[in-house]
C-alpha cells in the first residue's frame, strides 16, 4: 500500500514538473537545474517503488504457492496417516496370522515328532517280524523231517559174539536228510516230538529180536518165536521227544538175523510230528 501511494506522489511530482516547464522561460539556469535534479530523484523514487511493487507481487506469488503446497500437504499427511493406519492394522493381523502359524508349525513338529517316532517303532516292529518270518520260514524248512529205509538185500547176520547195529541203506524217503543210510543214526535236527515205526522179518531162524536205542538208553525190545518154521513179522512203533542231536539207532542181539529183498520186509521210519 506504502508503494503505491509513493507512485502517485512520484506521478504528480511529474505532471507539475512538465507544466512548469511551459512557462515563458523567464526563470534563470539554477532553477533548470534544480528542475532536473528534482526530476532525476523522482525517477529513482519511482524505479524504487516499482521494484518494490515487483518484490512484494513476487512474495505474494510465493505466499500463494506456499499456501498451496501447505494445503496439498495436509492433504498427502492425511491420506498418508489413512495408509498408514491401514498398514499398522494388517500389520496387526499378520502379526496374529504369524503367531497362530507360528503355534501350527509347533504342533506339526510335535506331529512330525509323533510320527517319526511312530515310524522307527513300525520299522522295528517290522525288522522283528521280517526275522521272526526268517525264522519261522527256516524252522518250516528244517521241521520238514521224514525218512524210510530198507535193510540191504538179504540175509543181514549179527556175529555171533556180540550186537550188530542196524543199517537201513535202502533209502525209500529221507526228507530233511536227518537220517544218515551210512551209519543207520537218526540225529535229531531240532527240539521236538518225533514219531519210529520198525517192521523186520527172519524166514530161517526160529526166534528173531530187535532193539531200538535212544542216545545209550534202550527204550524198546521186542521179540518174536517161530514154532512151524514159517517167516514171522515184527513191527513196533512210539514217540519220543528229542533233543537237537539226540540219536535214534536199531540193535538185534548176538548170533540173530534179518532177511530183506525188494518189497522191504524189513524197514524203518520215522518223521517229525511237532517242534518245540
């Protein structure tokens, strides 16, 4: 406001100078040049006030776009803390999200834990069963015991000093290979209940004997006497529960004998009924 009043002081300074300077030039040259140092200090006053005009539109156009830029601000800080209070409340609930995930990973290690332990049980439990199987499979094997055999072709003599073990060299069936046509032993494989059956016959001599041992134990004897000179037939037959490595043989007496030929009159046998 200041400014523009010095303009129209600065105006009229002027107007009054150019009036003056129609009158009959009667005035002496001091006055001319006062006139023109007048003139020239209303110019700078002037030129002055006009850059101050400019310098005070120049600062109102800044206190405008500063307003503006205020007001934008606020605007922005506003939508700003919108967002952020947005962002602070899925902060919130990623922060339960993550808790209860947090508690399910626990329960699926604890899970996990259950089942891994679970797992090497079931594995176990599996080994014991794989050679429990194993086992059982190779106790089937080995309780597959079952052998037949004849005496030689003939007339088989016991010396007349002393007994004559037995030997059944006609093998018929020997399962398991327990009975052993070399030696005419039955070893026992394994621990279980066994079943021997003998049948023999003597066509020349009137009284026939035979013996059955277990180990050194003699368990059977029987005997058989002929009075019409025909063949007799002795049978006989128990059970017995062996040991693994126990050994079943066959004895007749001194001075006795047993006649054999192919339809095995004279044989021996024996099986497995059941291990234990």
């Amino acid at each position: 406001m200041r400014a523009s009043i010095s303009l129209l002081v600065l105006l009229f300074s002027m107007c009054g100078a150019q009036t003056r300077s129609t009158q009959p030039e009667v005035q002496t040259e001091s006055q001319s040049t006062g006139a023109a140092a007048a003139a020239a200090a209303a110019a700078a006053a002037a030129a002055a006030a006009a850059a101050e005009v400019s310098t005070q539109l120049d600062v109102s156009a800044e206190l405008k776009e500063l307003r503006e830029m205020v007001v934008e601000l606020r605007v922005t800080l506003r939508y700003t803390q919108d967002d952020l209070k947005l962002v602070e409340e899925r902060l919130g609930i990623s922060e339960i999200q993550s808790a209860v995930l947090t508690t399910e990973v626990k329960n699926l290690k604890k899970e996990n834990e259950a089942l891994s332990a679970d797992l090497r049980s079931v594995a176990e439990s599996l080994a014991a069963t794989k050679s429990h199987v194993e086992n059982l499979e190779e106790t089937s094997e080995r309780s597959k015991v079952a052998f037949s055999a004849g005496l030689p072709y003939g007339v088989t003599h016991a010396p007349p000093q002393g007994f004559l073990r037995l030997v059944f060299s006609e093998v018929i069936t020997n399962v398991g290979q327990a009975y052993n046509s070399s030696t005419g032993y039955f070893t026992a494989p394994l621990r279980g209940v066994y079943y021997f059956r003998f049948t023999v016959m003597d066509n020349v001599s009137d009284q026939m004997f035979i013996m059955m041992y277990k180990n050194d134990e003699k368990f059977i004897e029987q005997g058989a006497f002929a009075t019409d000179g025909k063949a007799r037939y002795l049978s006989g037959g128990l059970t017995q529960l062996l040991e693994v490595g126990d050994v079943i043989r066959m004895v007749i007496p001194p001075a006795h004998q047993l006649y054999n030929d192919p339809y095995n009159h004279s044989t021996f046998s024996g099986f497995l009924l059941f291990p234990l």
